[in-house]
C-alpha cells in the first residue's frame, strides 16, 4: 500500500514552481479563470512519482504553462531555493548570506530589529515562557499605518509564506518577535494560536499587504542571472501572485542539467528517467505527508473493511437518508502508520481541483469521516466517466453536506506536535495544556482507594491542584468531565473535585506506572468511590460545564423520562416511543450478546423537534443520579445509542427499567440502567 518518495528535501518552501511544456501539450481539468485551469498531470523523477499539490497550493495551467508549488519542486530536484525581498530575487542553489528583515518596506538588520521596542515577557497558550517584541509596537514605533489592515504577511528565509489575520496578528497579547540566539534569527510567535502553523523562524519580510504581481523578480542560478525562455525562445520571467513566487521548471531544470520530458498518453511528466511501467488505474488516490507519498488502491480499501453508514442530506428543509459504503479516514491513515495524534488538519483534494480542508477533529472521528467507495452498493464510478469517485470524501454527521468532496485524488495531512499533556477547559471556554512533567512537579501524595472490595494503593495529586496549575476558571460551574485517549469519560460533580482528599490524577500504582502512555501517564481515583464506574486511564482531556439549566426537580412517572435542552425539559412516555416506533436490535455488553428492543435516541430529539445539532455533549443520570456522557458524534448515531425498553421480547426488569441506555460498540460503563434524565449541553 505505501509508496514512499525516495527523494531527499533539501529545503521545503511555500514559494511555487512553473513547469514549462509545448503549449497545448499539457491535459487539464475545470477552467478556475479566464486563462487559468486546474492540472491533473501527474509527475515522475527518476520513476518515482511526487506530489505536485503541497501546502494547498495546487498545480495549474496559464496559457499553456503547467505551474506547481516550490515545495513540490523542492522535492523533486532536491535544490535550495530561497526567495530575497531585500534585492527582489530568487535564488536556486548558492544564496547570498542576509541577516535582513524588510518590514513595510523598509530594509534592517536584526539589531536594528531588536531596538525598535522594549521587550517584554510573555507566555504561550501551553505556558512556555519568551521575552519579545510585541508585533503592533514595532509597527506602532515604525510609524506603519496598519489601521486598515486585514492581513499581516510573514515570509521566512526558507520561502514560508503565512497569511495571517491582522486580529491576530497584532493583538499584543498574540503576536511576538523574538530573537533565537542559536539561529541568529527573528521569530514570529503567535502565543494565543493552537496551531504553530503560524510560528514562523528565520523572518526575511513583514508586509501589510500582498502583491497583487510582480514581473520584475530576478533568477539567479548558481550566482548567475538566468532570463528564462519557454521552447519558443519567449521570455516567461517570474512572478508573484497572492505572496506565491512561481517560476518555470523547463528552465530551471535545464539551467540545473536536469531533462523534462511530457508524457501526453499517459497525462504524466518526467524529470529525468522515465519509469518503466506507470501505473494508471484510476481505482487509487494518493497520501501526502510531508515528504511522503502514499498509494492506496480499491484493493486496499477493501482490504481494510468496508463498513455500511448513512447520513441526511437535509438541503432545502427536507431529510433524504443516504446509504453508503466506506472505509474511516481514521483507519485509512493508521494502516499507514500515520501518528492519528499528530494529525492537525486534512486536505481533500478532487480531480477537478476542488479543495476541502477538514480538521483532524472531524476528518479523523471514525464515526463522521469516511472516504465512499458506493452508495446504494453501487460503485460511486469515476470522475473521467461523470461519477463521483471512484472516492468521495463524506462527512456522516454534518447536517449539509456541503463539506463533501467527489473524486478524491489526493489527501494531504497536515502534522503538528502530538499532544504531551492534559487539555482543561474551565468555565470561560479557554483552555491550558499542562504537560506530565509540570503536574509531577506539584508533588505526589499517597492515596488509597477501594475498587471491588480490594484497596489499591496510588501516589498522584489532587485534581484540584492541577487546576490551580492550570490556572482554569471553574467559578460557577457544576460539573467535570474527565475523558480518556480511548474516548471513555468520568462525570464528577465540581465539589467532589474540590475535595482534595477525593479526586486524584495518579501516576503510580503500588509503585509501578499505571499506564503505558509517556504522554497520558494519568489515573483519575476517587478516593471516596467504591465502584470503579468513575475511575478513567489514559486522561487527556478535562472539562468544566456550567449549569446546563437552574436547579430543580424535574417530575416524572413510573414510566416517564425527562430529555432537558437548551433549560427546556421535555417528559418522555413510554407511549411515545411506542409512536415514534421502535426497533428490534443486537449488542454486546459484558461478551454477551443481547436482544434489545428500542428507539434511536437521536428519533426521539427529532420527535420532540429538538435542534441537537447545538449540543455537542449528552448526559444521562439515573434513578440513583449516577451519570454518563456520550459526545455527539456518538449520541446522535442511529445504529449506536438507543433508549431501551424490552430484552428478549419482553419489558426490562425493575433491575435494569423501565428505559436504559444502550451504546452499541460501547462497554458496559457507557450504558446506563434505570434511566431518569437526559441532559443536551
């Protein structure tokens, strides 16, 4: 299934590259301009075939001339390329040295850089600590007028270009240049932004605004100037376009000694040997990981499962339920032995040159995204022939389905640093990471608790001392949820987390490790429980809710529940579910497979015309208050969690009813017997 590039990447830059071919020679997909299409020819160097779409910036056409990014070119011929806005020039190879920085145009060096403003600590969204220079101060002392700006835009010496929101950008308690002694560099750090997409090392430029073009950008090969010709000797000089260098491979390449070769049969171009077989089955989309290239194949797909789902297309303020066949992109990535916790955002590219990005959050659930390869059990086809595929991208739980993308061809994966730490989100909405090391640091303390009759033996901290390290905000709030890497979550009330003598994250059990996770190291015990329905491994995430409604008792019969959203309660009979109609349907709990009778929880919202959309979290309680949460993607599933009213053909025992809960796939500690309230938040 992999196909790995062998090439190695001298520098990887977000500039982009022209290659030149005879006009007309080069096929093409849907027009996006006037004289500007998007390409599908495929590139080979030396037989192994690259990306020619990196960092979205895909290949295109302009009046005969394939384009594609710098990065992608990088890549392939494996040069130094560098762009110097100090002497407007590209340089391919030999570079000279620069210590530069052009800000708004006007040219300094690095020290003049560091005496523009006063320095100042600061600290980031994950609590490292830098001493800077705010962006909007060195502007402000400049005398820029950034006062209409809506983008600042960063270029690194490595030809990086990043675009980033002037809101952002020049809030002072976001944007900072620092200075890397090690580097002799400036650096750009967005404190208060998740993604370091936008950290940006090695600065050579910051502008207000982006060249709409330039034709005046020189070539200098090598240390000589190079006026590049397509092979009708016409000048195709260089040029900028939306902050994107492009420039034309035939010359670079033959300036570099290197042959470029089209391929019209086969839509495909050589750099250098041409393979000896290429591969044309349209039955296959590629991977892109940085320098890594991936093939899958039909063959792989239904080598690793296909699974029946279906979604609602629910455009025009009707409901069509759409039946499909697919694989998870979940399972798709990990069968690549892809890091599914360094995975920040997905790029999902179509034959027609459409683009989808989608986050890992989304992209990566393997109840939502899902790459199709029919519907109905009949094959999507190809794009060539006016199908939707043979791959489409199809995310299960938005409510339209104007994310999905037909006749995927490749998907780009965007890394980032996979997470060390636990993520706690207080009652304001930020969140802090606090890694391992800062929560051992606090101190461990000995703790006992009973868990089935037997005293286990813990060295952690109090919960609530983490929070004070985390400096989250819980005033007013009513509840904590502590989910695991695996998806399983605990619901504590807060006064049970304020007790230091109850709720713990341990690191040890009778002195060895109690996970295997150098990043998820954590246990939560509470001490005061006896049952170890509460007791989560693996903690990754904690969150405070406030009161999802004002306190009250919420009535109800012998054989009544109460579903609260949005603070509106609304009483379930078992009447209504007898009208809403139920299903008869298999699950295992325990190894065992049981008969159950029920409604899909997410039929009963609807019933009761509830927008469920809004609330990302559902909470059930039982007769005897204890609680479980299921998120969304699971809660609203149709063929996963039920309300439950019969085994066996027959009602439920006072043991387990009248109604539980039931979530198909999930152990025993998700369901829930004796159900009495469902809460939305």
């Amino acid at each position: 299934m992999k196909q790995r590039s062998k090439l190695k990447v001298l520098i990887m830059v977000i500039l982009a590259v022209a290659i030149l071919l005879p006009t007309g020679a080069i096929m093409a997909s849907a027009q996006t301009t006037a004289n500007r299409t998007v390409s599908t020819a495929r590139l080979f160097v030396d037989g192994n075939e690259v990306a020619t779409s990196q960092g979205g910036n895909e290949p295109f056409i302009i009046d005969g001339t394939t384009y594609l990014s710098i990065r992608a070119l990088s890549i392939a011929l494996g040069v130094d390329m560098s762009w110097r806005p100090e002497t407007s020039s590209v340089y391919i190879g030999n570079a000279p040295e620069t210590q530069t920085i052009l800000i708004a145009g006007v040219t300094f060096t690095t020290d003049e850089v560091l005496a523009i403003g006063i320095p100042e600590d600061f600290t980031t969204y994950v609590g490292d600590e830098f001493t800077g220079l705010p962006l909007v101060d060195v502007l402000r002392n400049l005398g820029v007028d950034y006062s209409n700006a809506a983008s600042i835009v960063v270029t690194a010496a490595n030809g990086t270009v990043a675009t980033i929101p002037a809101s952002d950008a020049l809030d002072p308690e976001n944007g900072h240049l620092i200075y890397e002694e090690d580097r002799g560099t400036v650096r750009l750090i967005m404190a208060q932004v998740t993604s370091r997409g936008t950290w940006i090392r090695d600065i050579l430029e910051i502008s207000l605004d982006v060249p709409s073009a330039h034709s005046d950008i020189a070539l200098v090969v090598n240390g000589e100037a190079t006026a590049p010709t397509n092979v009708q000797n016409v000048a195709v000089p260089p040029f900028m376009v939306g902050g994107v260098i492009y420039l034309p491979l035939r010359a670079v390449a033959e300036a570099l000694g290197m042959d470029v070769n089209w391929d019209g049969a086969q839509n495909a171009i050589y750099i250098g040997d041409a393979p000896d077989a290429l591969d044309t089955d349209e039955n296959a989309f590629t991977v892109t990981v940085g320098t890594e290239v991936y093939t899958v194949t039909m063959d792989d797909m239904e080598a690793l499962g296909l699974v029946d789902f279906y979604a609602f297309d629910r455009r025009g303020g009707g409901e069509t339920r759409l039946d499909f066949t697919g694989v998870p992109i979940a399972t798709i990535l990990s069968s690549l032995d892809i890091d599914l916790a360094a995975v920040e955002n997905l790029l999902f590219i179509a034959a027609d040159g459409r683009e989808q990005p989608v986050s890992a959050e989304d992209a990566l659930n393997p109840a939502y995204g899902f790459l199709v390869v029919a519907e109905n059990g009949t094959p999507l086809g190809t794009w060539a022939d006016g199908g939707r595929g043979p791959f489409m991208l199809v995310l299960a739980q938005d409510s339209f389905p104007q994310r999905w993308n037909r006749s995927i061809v490749n998907v780009e994966v965007e890394l980032g640093d996979a997470p060390a730490g636990i993520s706690i989100t207080g009652t304001n909405g930020m969140t802090r990471t606090v890694t391992p090391d800062a929560i051992m640091e606090l101190g461990g303390r000995d703790v006992s608790a009973t868990i089935r009759g037997t005293e286990r033996n813990f060295t952690g901290v109090p919960l609530i001392d983490v929070f004070s390290l985390a400096g989250v905000n819980y005033s007013g709030g009513d509840t904590v949820i502590v989910r695991s890497t695996d998806g399983f979550s605990a619901i504590l009330m807060l006064d049970e987390v304020l007790d230091a003598t109850n709720s713990h994250l341990a690191w040890l059990e009778d002195g060895e490790p109690v996970t295997s996770d150098e990043n998820f190291p954590f246990m939560l015990v509470n001490a005061h429980d006896v049952v170890p329905a509460r007791f989560a491994r693996y903690v990754a995430e904690i969150t405070v809710l406030l009161p999802a409604v004002e306190a009250q008792a919420h009535e109800y019969g012998d054989y009544e529940f109460v579903i609260v959203a949005g603070g509106t309660p609304h009483t379930v009979s078992m009447d209504d579910l007898v009208a809403i109609g139920t299903v008869d349907f298999t699950a295992e709990l325990r190894g065992e497979t049981l008969s159950l009778t029920g409604v899909p929880l997410v039929e009963i919202l609807r019933y009761l015309d509830i927008d469920y959309t809004a609330f990302p979290t559902v909470i059930s309680a039982a007769r005897d208050g204890f609680t479980i949460e299921w998120p969304a993607v699971e809660a609203y599933d149709e063929a996963r969690a039920f309300i439950v009213i019969g085994e066996n053909g027959e009602p439920l025992d006072e043991h387990n009813g009248p109604f539980r809960t039931a979530l198909v796939g999930g152990a025993a500690n998700r369901w829930l017997r004796q159900l009495s309230t469902i809460t939305l938040r």
